[in-house]
C-alpha cells in the first residue's frame, strides 16, 4: 500500500486520538498529527528546549529523515507506518533513565498483541520483533533521545516507527516485516497509538512512582518476559570492530544486557553496542 495505494488508507484523526487518550490527571497533553515531518524526534526535541509540557505527543503521516540508531537515517512512505515521538519528563536519578527506551520497547509488544494478535516480541534493547523459524523480522525501531537544556528536570523523547501496511515486497530490507505481512490485514493505526499511549502510561506511571525502580515496578520482569534475546548465543559487534562472543544472560537493573563471554560476565549500555547479532 505505498506510493499509489497510499491514499487508500484513511488518514489519522486528530480530535479522535485526543479524545481517546488526553484526560484530566492522565500523562498525555496532547497529541498533534502533522502531514509532514523529517523526524518527529528532532522536532519533539526542539519542543522540549522550549518548554513542551510532558505528555506531549507529535505524529506524523510521512516521515522524510528518520533517525535510527548511530545515525542511521530512514524514510517512511505517507500513511504506510504508524511514525510518532512522546516527550516525558521523569524526576528520577539519570542511571535510571535508560529504561524509558525498552518501556516504550515494552509497551509496543502489548499493544500489538492486543490489537493485532501478532506475536511481537524484543530484540535487545529496543527493536520490535516477530520470531520465525528461520529469522526474526523486524516490526519497529525505537529511539530515545534526553534533552538536558533544563538541568533541574531532563526530558526524554522516545520515538517509534511501526510498520502496518506494507506487503513483503515493499519493505525496504530482507529482515523487516509489517503488521500486514504478518497477517494482520484490519489494523488500524489509530487503535494501536491509543493501545500504545495505554500500555506506556501504565508502566511509565509505576516506574516513576517507584522512582525509577524497574525492579520494584515491575518493568524489568515485563521487558525480560518479552525479550528473545535472553537466554541465546549472542555475537556483539563493539566500537572498534571488536566481537564479543557468548550467552545473553540477563537484563540488569539499569537495563544493560549481560553477557556471559570467555572471561565472565559482562554488562553492555547501548552506546557500547554496534550490533547484537545470532551467535554461532
């Protein structure tokens, strides 16, 4: 359904979204849906060095520039995808903030099971996946980026694009795969979105009632239940072109990946990591 066939998926509703998910003592302030955007998380980003409250989300119905991890940038073609960035504004300690990434991560694996029935699940840390047989497809890139202009309450914009309509032989690569790919033929984005929104609110809710405690929230027994990579052979591309080989053996409680290699364990942030590919 790209190109031509775009304009038969009906575009999104503003005033339903909000009315669906913006109510008084609820996260969400606002939701914008614009026609166009590069990147609704350099735009969202820019919002927030000017003051944009929490709970505001952006979406858009063509992405031009996204931004991928390492700088990767992508297009998204009008209508085909559900693309949109939120800003939240956690008063918890900075070691904890790199939840906020898998949480979204998180919530995208409930919402699609909810609404689609496809079996999603995550790729540490934050791709969205559906297992097969012979390869995982990729369902949604998440990206997370903080904004430190106001040191007295960071905010953190997390951005995702999840591909709904496409057919196999319109995704732009071997690995990806989309809700209609899978079978999923009736989705419709504005259900996800508010299933989406739904799920993030209630963990992002407990998590920073527990000041930022995955352990204690819950969030960190959510992400390891959903996450295929645990428990398998592992191959870690590193700065550097070094590899470390090994067993993914956990999530810590600043949502490192663990991994069991020839000389021990060892716990990886994101920005240690280039890839995390299957193990021999």
């Amino acid at each position: 359904m790209t190109g031509e066939h775009s304009s038969e998926i009906p575009p999104l509703d503003q005033a339903a979204l909000t009315a669906a998910v913006v109510r008084p003592g609820g996260l969400w302030r606002d939701v914008e849906v614009v026609s166009e955007a590069g990147s609704t998380n350099t735009e969202l980003v820019i919002r927030s060095k000017v003051g944009a409250p929490e709970g505001t989300v952006l979406v858009t119905e063509h992405q031009t520039a996204g931004k991928g991890r390492l700088g990767r940038g992508f297009t998204t073609p009008a209508r085909v995808a559900l693309t949109f960035s939120l800003l939240v504004r956690p008063t918890v300690a900075s070691d904890r903030l790199g939840w906020v990434s898998p949480m979204m991560g998180v919530a995208a694996v409930a919402a699609v099971r909810a609404t689609t029935g496809v079996p999603a699940a995550l790729k540490w840390p934050n791709d969205v996946l559906v297992p097969g047989e012979d390869r995982d497809g990729k369902l949604a890139g998440i990206l997370a980026e903080a904004d430190f202009s106001d040191p007295g309450r960071v905010g953190v914009v997390v951005g995702m694009g999840l591909n709904v309509f496409q057919s196999r032989d319109e995704l732009p690569v071997e690995t990806a795969t989309s809700l209609r790919a899978e079978g999923a033929v009736g989705s419709e984005r504005e259900a996800l979105l508010c299933a989406v929104l739904a799920a993030f609110e209630e963990r992002y809710t407990a998590w920073t009632d527990a000041s930022g405690d995955a352990e204690a929230s819950g969030l960190a027994d959510d992400y390891r239940r959903v996450c295929v990579t645990l428990g398998r052979r592992v191959r870690v591309h590193l700065p550097g072109d070094r590899v470390l080989q090994g067993t993914a053996t956990g999530v810590d409680d600043q949502a490192r990946l663990v991994v069991a290699g020839p000389t021990g364990e060892r716990a990886l942030n994101v920005g240690d990591v280039v890839h995390v590919r299957p193990g021999d």
